[in-house]
C-alpha cells in the first residue's frame, strides 16, 4: 500500500513502575486549582521505586517486545534506544549495555536525540532501513523515562503535562502485514529551539558549583520558556505557530498516504494534558474515545515512550480492530512534531 | 550486522559535498607539558598528535557544526532549502536539551529539514550517522541528507589534568551531504556493532540521574569527566579496525590490496599503524590528521576524509574504507566507490 509495504510492527511491550501517585494526593502540595486538574486530566503516574532507572525499564520493555514478536533476541539487527529526560551517568553507552543485557549479541545499537519525539524518528528510520537493506529483519525501537529531584520536579515542572516513569519498546520487522507501516512524517522547527531548553551542563555554559546553588541543572519547562515568552503576545504567537506545525505535519502525512481525515479511525498520540489532546483530535475529527487518552490520564507524560507504550496497552486491550487506519503523533522540545500511519 | 547496500534498496547513495570546520586556536604538547608530566616527544611516538585544536569560551557545538554544515552544502552544490534530514553525532550538546540539531537547522536555514543527534559514543559516531543516512537516502525517503559530527571535548569531557585522557583528544567538527545515485553506485557495503559488555570502558559518572551534580561532587575530577580504560580501548581498537576493513572489502567484493584509500578514527597512530600492517596496507594507502588536530572524536574520519579529497589523495572512481570506533564499545565501516559532484542528479 504504501512505499513501506511488508515492514510493519511485528511485537510490542509497556513497562510501568508499581508505585503510584495521584494528582488529587498532591494537589494540596503543589496549589493546584480544580481548573487546572480537569484542565490537565492525568490523574495518576507511576514512579520509579529507587532500584529501577531507565535502562532497568527499558529491558524489561523490551524483553516483553521480543516475546511478543516471537523472535529470539539474536535476531535483532538494530537497537535504537531515547530517552526524553536525563540520562543515569552524564555520558555512557546505555544503549550498549540494553544490547547487552537482552542478550542482542548480533544488534548493533545507538541512541537517538529528538526529544519527546524520538520514537517516531526512530520508526521513520527503522522502516527506511529495512527498505534498504535486505540483511536487516528486526529493529527494536525502545525508550524509557524517570523523572526524579533534584533534576526535576514531576508535577511543577510544565503546565502541559504531568510527568510519569515508564518504558516501552516495538519491534519492527520486515514481512509484516497485518500492522503495517505506511509512511512516516518528521518535521523540525529549529527557530524554536531557545524554548525550554535546560540552560546549564552543555558546552554553551558548563556546569560549574554555582549553578547547583541556583538551581539550574534542572528541567523546569515553566520557568525557563518564560526567560522568552514574557507577554501574553509573545506566548500566544508561539502557540500559533507550534499548532500551524503540528497542523502541517498532520497534513503532509494524509497527502503522503493519500486518505482524508475521515479515514483515520484511531490516534496514538504522546502524554500531554486533556486540553492538547482534545485539541489534537478535533484536528483529525476523532472522538476523544478513539485516541490513546485513556492510557495517558493513567501514565502522564513518560518522554518518548509514551507512543509505544500507548500501542501496546490499546492493542492488548483489543481497543484497535483490525481495518483501522491509526495515526502515530508526538512533539518534542526544540520543536520537532511526527506522525506515522499504521494499517491494521 | 554487515550489509551490501548496493543490491539493496530503490537507490545508489554518495558524498556529494564535505565540509569541516576547525577552532583556531592551537595547543601544543610543549604547552600541554607545562601543565601535566609528559613531553611532546612521549605523546607523539605513543599517540601520534603533535598539537591539536581548542574551541575558545564563545565556540559552541552549534557554531562549528553549523560552520562545518554550510560548507559541505555549498561543496554539494545545494542551498540548505534542499537538505531533507540533518544528523548531528555528538556527545557532549550545547544543552542537555533540547537537541543541538535543531539549532544547527535554525541557523543553516534549512527549512524543510527534519534533525535529530545520533549518540553513538562519541567517536564511532561518524561512520555510525553515515550509514545512517545512507539508509534514509537509499530507501527514497529523503533526497538530501546532511551528516555533522563534531564535539568540543575539551570543555567537560576531559579532566586537563589527567595524563591518560587529556593528551588524546581536540575540538573540531565534520560534515557531508549524502545524496542519491544511481543504484549500484557510492557506497558498497557498510557495518555497523556493538560489544555491550564493555558499555563502562568510556563513562562519565557524574551529572545524571544515578549521580547527580550536587555541591559534593561537582568539584570531583574523577566522577566529572571522562574515566577511559585505555588498554582495553586499545586491544579492541587494534582488533576490529583491521577486522573492519577485511569485511567491507569482502562485502563489497573488493580484494583489500585494491583498496585505494583507508580513513581511520584517528584515535591514536600506532592503532592506525599497526591495523594497517596486520591486513598488508602500506600508510602510503591512508591518511592522517591526528597529528594536527587529535582525536576529535565523531569529526575525526570526517575531517580526515574532506582533507584527503582536497589533497587529491581521493579521486572519483576509488575505493575508500571509512572505519570509526570507540566508546560502547562500538564500531562501524564503510566501503565507498568515489564520486564528483557532476555525477549527482
């Protein structure tokens, strides 16, 4: 059907933390308005408890993935690993050690940078792979996300979500059918890049002691978009212009797949607030019931697993038939948006 | 995984432009000796740098990548308008986040790109975000796609006080346009690996979430920069460059004494020296930069190769082996079949 034909989605796997926090149990704490609540709707997320870190997450993810799909781990030809957040140690090679520890002895791995919306860039990448190379059968895409003080403040931290701990994983593979891939779209606003982005530990200004003391090795969305967004006319400029791009990537993907909205049957879409989620769906003319809604307001925002965790939970729980037409769709800080389109 | 892309895939991929850039700024060993017990004479014979470049306070990743990104897109003949993809291999970014690809899109002007940072550890990272892209470009997913490899590793990555790390590495980014091809042309075959077990051998413990910078540690040299296990990057350097090469060539159907050029990650000479005459390449087949500009990580094969091009040493019909390796521990390779300009669409 599309220029991907035969390449689809052959396993997936989701892994949640066992504790768990509700937003009315921390409303208190944190001053938060019922408007905001509802506004909001994530009502719960699940920690980490202080033994698991993403590579843990991610393991697991992705060992649930690989039984699913029904292959063996020596199979796996390639592993891409994201996270959204911060990684365990500045800098190290946890992609080598998921490799490792899931027993991929033939993978080779890496790890893609792209924000929230690394999982889709990294499907676009695993199917145009396959295309290419007729050596490469299984690709496992696998991300995983904490959220812990003192680099960041899960509930506070932006007014667009609420942030929770999870993993999620897929395999792609090639002779697939029945969830196939379509075609994928990717789409980089780099003018917005200054937007909340974390201002200290890079090579534009190393860490140094007092950045500790003022508290800016950290993640805190809010507090630093509005170093830029000072008015309310600078702030409503810049949502116009991450809906118009959000707008566009929509469109490019239905032009790309040749269907009209009225064909999309279901949305995957990454963890955000109620409101964005409405949003997003009466943009594609879905009901809120047909998006992945029901597993956000249940899990929060988990960086860039939010997608594959989202896919697996609506496929296990038998939430998408087979003849759906479903559409993939995260963003991520710096702006990047992609969509996919997956047939049942 | 080793992989012929030229029986695969709707299309031929190539380098159609590289560009570099280089901070000006120089530091020698006799400088870097006043500092640290060694002596330019002990770092040349046993890594092979003489004197390497050094990013100044106002450079940024983002500067020089996008510095490195113009010129390969100008040497391709493109406008930045026509790139369709952009991926930066890097470690160390301007900021934790968001991705410095994006910056890099920004100020390139390249409207219509997508970006995103490959971390592969640094130095395999170049090789790695080739083949990459090649896939991108092969599968008819993009037309144009630019490849950056760069880092400023002397600003958190190593401790200058430390005589095991510090004398390798400098500052410096490369970059190429891949674009499509007829099929069967530019590159031939390419590997991409990772050895999991060693996924320690190169760490930088501090600054995340098992160990996060606080006021206890963000003095500690050992927890803040690069820890390096230097035999064993050696052992497995000198294992799988030459192994590299040999498969390649292999995939590709090329004997190895047919190979014309040989670019390395220029992690330390006697590496280079001793994997070229483990597969009976003379250096007269490869070429260097580690003597001007040290190990600069995911720039290194990048620079080494935009030099050859300019000096001649590569020309259109070669045969040219890329290999990168290191923290992973991975490794990656690639067999080319050169190509100018004109013959691009």
């Amino acid at each position: 059907m599309g220029k991907y034909s035969g390449i689809g989605i052959s396993g997936s796997g989701s892994y949640a933390p066992k504790n768990v926090m509700y937003t009315d149990h921390v409303k208190s704490i944190f001053n938060f308005t019922e408007a905001y609540i509802q506004k909001i709707g994530i009502s719960k997320v699940h920690i980490a408890d202080e033994t698991e870190y993403p590579t843990d997450m991610a393991i697991q993810a992705s060992k649930d993935a690989i039984k699913d799909a029904g292959i063996l781990p020596e199979d796996i030809n390639i592993i891409i690993y994201s996270y959204g957040g911060f990684p365990e140690y500045f800098m190290w090679a946890e992609y080598a050690k998921i490799q490792y520890e899931i027993g991929a002895i033939n993978a080779s791995a890496m790890r893609f940078d792209q924000a929230c919306n690394a999982q889709i860039i990294a499907l676009d990448y695993a199917v145009s792979k396959i295309k290419a190379d007729e050596n490469i059968n299984h690709i496992l895409i696998v991300s995983a996300d904490m959220f812990k003080e003192p680099i960041v403040n899960r509930w506070k931290t932006a007014d667009a979500c609420i942030w929770g701990d999870g993993a999620s994983a897929a395999i792609i593979s090639r002779g697939v059918t029945d969830h196939e891939i379509i075609d994928v779209v990717n789409m980089t606003d780099g003018a917005l890049n200054h937007l909340w982005r974390i201002p200290v530990g890079g090579t534009v200004t190393p860490l140094e002691p007092e950045h500790i003391e003022q508290n800016l090795f950290r993640i805190d969305m809010n507090r630093f978009a509005l170093e830029y967004l000072k008015d309310d006319a600078e702030r409503e400029r810049v949502s116009k212009r991450i809906v118009n791009t959000n707008i566009k990537t929509f469109e490019k993907l239905l032009e790309k797949i040749k269907k009209e909205k009225s064909d999309v049957n279901k949305i995957i879409t990454y963890n955000v607030g109620k409101f964005i989620i409405e949003n997003i769906s009466k943009m594609l003319c879905v009901n809120l019931a047909d998006t992945s809604w029901e597993y956000g307001s249940q899990h929060g925002h988990m960086g860039p697993a939010d997608i594959f965790f989202n896919y697996d939970q609506m496929k296990k729980n038998n939430k998408i038939k087979s003849g759906d037409l479903v559409v993939l769709f995260s963003a991520g800080t710096g702006f990047s948006t992609a969509s996919a389109a997956i047939q049942f | 995984m080793i992989t012929n892309i030229a029986e695969n895939g709707s299309f031929g991929v190539g380098i159609r432009g590289m560009g570099t850039f280089l901070p000006e700024r120089i530091l020698t060993n006799h400088e870097l000796s006043k500092q640290i017990p060694t002596t330019d004479e002990w770092i040349r014979s046993k890594i092979g740098v003489g004197e390497r470049r050094i990013a100044d306070e106002s450079e940024t990743l983002s500067n020089m990548a996008t510095i490195a990104g113009r010129r390969a897109i100008e040497n391709a003949g493109l406008k930045p308008e026509d790139i369709d993809l952009i991926i930066l291999a890097r470690v160390d970014p301007d900021h934790i986040d968001p991705s410095t690809s994006f910056k890099v899109q920004d100020n390139l002007g390249a409207i219509n790109a997508g970006a995103f940072d490959a971390v592969i550890g640094g130095c395999p990272g170049s090789v790695y975000a080739l083949s990459i892209g090649a896939s991108f470009v092969a599968s008819g997913s993009c037309k144009n796609v630019l490849v950056i490899g760069g880092d400023i590793i002397s600003r958190n990555l190593i401790n200058w006080n430390d005589r095991e790390t510090c004398c390798f590495f400098g500052d410096g980014a490369g970059a190429a346009v891949l674009s499509r091809l007829p099929k069967g042309q530019g590159i031939q075959s390419y590997l991409m690996k990772v050895d999991g077990s060693r996924y320690n051998a190169c760490i930088i413990p501090a600054g995340g979430l098992k160990m996060p910078v606080d006021s206890g540690n963000v003095d500690d040299v050992k927890k803040r920069y690069l820890n390096m296990d230097n035999k064993a990057v050696w052992n497995f350097a000198t294992t799988v460059l030459p192994e590299s090469i040999v498969q390649v060539a292999e995939k590709s159907g090329v004997k190895v004494e047919d190979i014309d050029m040989v670019i390395s990650h220029q992690a330390n000479i006697n590496i280079i020296k001793t994997s070229m005459e483990k597969i009976g390449l003379t250096m007269d087949k490869t070429h260097t930069t580690i003597e001007k500009y040290g190990n600069t990580g995911g720039a290194s094969t990048l620079i080494t190769l935009a030099e050859a091009v300019v000096e001649k040493k590569v020309n259109k019909g070669d045969k040219v082996v890329m290999v990168s390796f290191g923290a992973g521990l991975a490794w990656s390779g690639m067999l080319l079949e050169w190509h100018e300009q004109s013959d691009f669409n």
